[in-house]
C-alpha cells in the first residue's frame, strides 16, 4: 500500500502536454505543462477556499475520511520520530496517528529517519509522504462516471460537435428543472453530452461553434426572455451534476477540482482567472472562484407535481410542492448563499439530486428552471396537478 501511495504522490511531478482541441469551443487536453496533477486524481487534499492546496511544513497535506489532516513524515522529529503537531494545523483538525491500533508511528529507529526528497534508499522516508499509520487512511476521489472526460480530446469533440447540431434545430431553447437544455421537446440527458458543456463553460465561457467561430444561440430561440439565464461558472456547475453518477456519495469540491484538472483546467481557459500554487519546484494553477455565488431559492425556485408511492398506506399518493421542499425538505441550506468553490460543488450536487428526484417519482409537471407556477392557483390545481383521483 505504500508503494501505491507513493506512486500517486509521484503523479504530481509529471507534467502531462495538453493537446490541441479543435479551435474555440472544442478545447481539451488532459493535463498541462505547468498544471499536473497533485497527488495525481485521486486524493483528498487540505485546500483553501478556492481550491489551492494548503502548504505545511513544506507539504501538500492529505486528508482521511474523517476530514482530518494526516501525519507525513515533515511532521515527525527527526531525532526522536516522535510527532509534532504542525503550528499550521488545528490539533482538532489534525490526526497524528490516524487512529492505529498501536501507538507506535515508526517501524524504524530514530536514527535511519532521513526526510529525503531524492531518497532512493526504501529505508529513507520522503518528507511528503504519510507516516507509516496514516498510509491506508488517504482517501481517493471517485469520479465515477466523470472519468470519461480522461478519453481523448477527439471523443469529446464529437460529442460536443452533437451538442452544436442538436442546439441548432431551430427550436426553442429552455432549461428543465434541472438546469439541462431542453430543445423544442428534447431533453440533454446524455451525461457525456453534460461533459462536454462543463468544458466548454469553462474554457470559453460561451458554447462556439468550431465551424464558424460564433455563439450557437440565435436569440429569437430563447424561451426564457430570450436570454441566457445565468452567469457560464454556474451553467458549469449545473452541467457537471447532469453528467455525474447520479447515485453514490456525490459531488464535492475535491471532485469538481479533479474534473477540471484532468481536462487541462485551467491551463486551457481563455476567459477565467486563476491562483497559483509554486511546490517542488514547479507551478501549479487552479481556477479563482471567489466571485462565484450560488443560492438554491435563487435557481431552483419553481414547483413540482408527482406521484410517489406512501409504502405507509400501500397506495400512490399525488403531491405538489416547490422544488425546494420536495427534493431538499426543511434544509436551512436552502436560502444560504454559498460561495468560492465550496458553493460551485453544492450548485453542482444539488443539480444531481434535482435530477435523481426525477428518477425516484412520476413527475407530471416541473416548473423550467428560473420560472414559477404559483400553486393556490385554480390552474395549478385543476389542469397541472389536479388530484390522483
């Protein structure tokens, strides 16, 4: 296990080329010279508010399950290998001993403790690396369903050159309650098609034609006042949950980071600023979301009609509600404002759950997104949801 650990703590050396897409709207690649992949794609990390990865003592930290800080080896006393809690770290917050079932950190002597960067001894102990009880307590980051955006640039660029084809029908462009487009009658539920958008959203901020280097939409098609309804960084969010596994743990910041990274983000974007992280020498680069801002009243504001099934009463019961309660119930979330990247991973998760709700019920009516149905409506009640029987 800790041969594998090292090898995914390696990963962030190697720079990966990016590769050229097929001009405006059809970027890609899968890494950058100066971006990488820290602790390769598969690893919690300590970060900040817009996803840069914290430094202490020198390290990149790893986190376990707990959401705690792991001991690494920069964190042991190079004479004694007893810990030493960083000055950086909450001790709340930080797990010395990752929970062992024996209090003893090292299996070697104090004096064979050398924190190495070039160590090729297997006795020697790079510094960045977690102790000997912490190996088996990083926590890998699945992607799920997301890993297709690993496949190469010229899969992606098909799919998206369908999404171009499919958004130039001619008819009218809205959204379903899930912040998926809809054109005419047709519902992007294709999750690779979702990919490609989340590519396109933040690279270009726009959806271009590769043919003709101008924007897709013609805005007489527009059903929703004939403009687009919110900013490209939440359009992103909203596309990454349509194409994530709608079952399963869900998304969260480190999976929208690691989406983004394995795309070449954001080495690739033409239009987003970026932080900058400079570690082993090397200079690594995040996406800056901190003028992002996402509020679940503000997107999902409409209302619902459904069927579900009352196992209490052994019979399907019909409802009507606002999205807000039927798919997020009494949250205090839900008119919180969320922001940086911690608020781009719940606009994303929370588009998940709205489209899940879909799969768990018999919807017969949803409010498009960003619109409203008021519900003590003689309309609502008679003609959208009127009763099961």
């Amino acid at each position: 296990m800790k041969a594998l650990i090292s090898i995914l703590i390696l990963l962030m050396l190697m720079p990966v080329a990016v590769q050229a897409g097929n001009g405006n709207g059809g970027g890609g690649g899968n890494g950058g010279p100066t971006n990488g992949d820290v602790y390769g794609d598969s690893v919690y990390l300590l970060r900040d508010e817009n996803g840069v990865p914290i430094l202490v003592n020198g390290c990149i930290r790893p986190l376990g399950a707990d959401g705690k800080v792991l001991a690494l080896n920069a964190d042991l006393d190079p004479d004694t290998g007893d810990p030493i809690t960083p000055d950086a770290i909450e001790s709340d917050d930080y797990d010395s001993v990752c929970e062992a079932d024996d209090m003893q950190l090292m299996s070697v002597n104090s004096s064979r403790i050398t924190l190495a960067a070039d160590a090729e001894d297997e006795d020697e102990l790079e510094a960045c690396d977690p102790i000997k009880n912490c190996i088996e307590s990083v926590v890998e980051t699945d992607l799920g369903r997301l890993s297709l955006l690993k496949s190469p640039d010229r899969v992606l660029d098909r799919q998206f050159d369908e999404v171009i084809k499919n958004l130039s029908t001619g008819g009218v462009i809205w959204f379903d309650f899930g912040g998926r487009f809809v054109v005419g009658s047709s519902t992007f539920d294709s999750p690779l098609s979702n990919m490609v958008l989340f590519r396109e959203y933040l690279i270009w901020s726009e959806l271009i034609d590769p043919l003709t280097d101008e924007s897709v939409f013609d805005p007489d098609q527009w059903g929703l006042d004939n403009e687009y309804p919110y900013d490209f960084l939440t359009a992103a969010a909203l596309a990454l949950g349509a194409g994530a596994d709608k079952e399963g743990g869900g998304l969260d910041a480190e999976i929208a980071i690691r989406t983004g990274e394995i795309l070449g983000l954001p080495v690739l974007t033409e239009v987003l600023d970026t932080h900058s992280l400079h570690y082993e020498g090397k200079e690594f680069r995040f996406l800056d979301f901190s003028d992002f801002a996402y509020t679940r009243e503000k997107i999902f504001k409409g209302n619902v009609c459904y069927d579900r099934y009352d196992t209490t009463g052994g019979a399907w019961v019909r409802e009507s509600k606002s999205i807000l309660d039927a798919v997020f119930g009494e949250d205090p979330d839900n008119v919180m404002e969320f922001t940086n990247i911690a608020g781009f991973a719940l606009a994303a998760d929370d588009a998940r759950r709205v489209i899940v709700f879909t799969h768990d019920n018999e919807m017969w009516f949803a409010d498009s997104i960003f619109e409203f149905t008021a519900m003590d409506t003689l309309d609502w009640t008679e003609n959208i949801c009127p009763p099961l029987n």
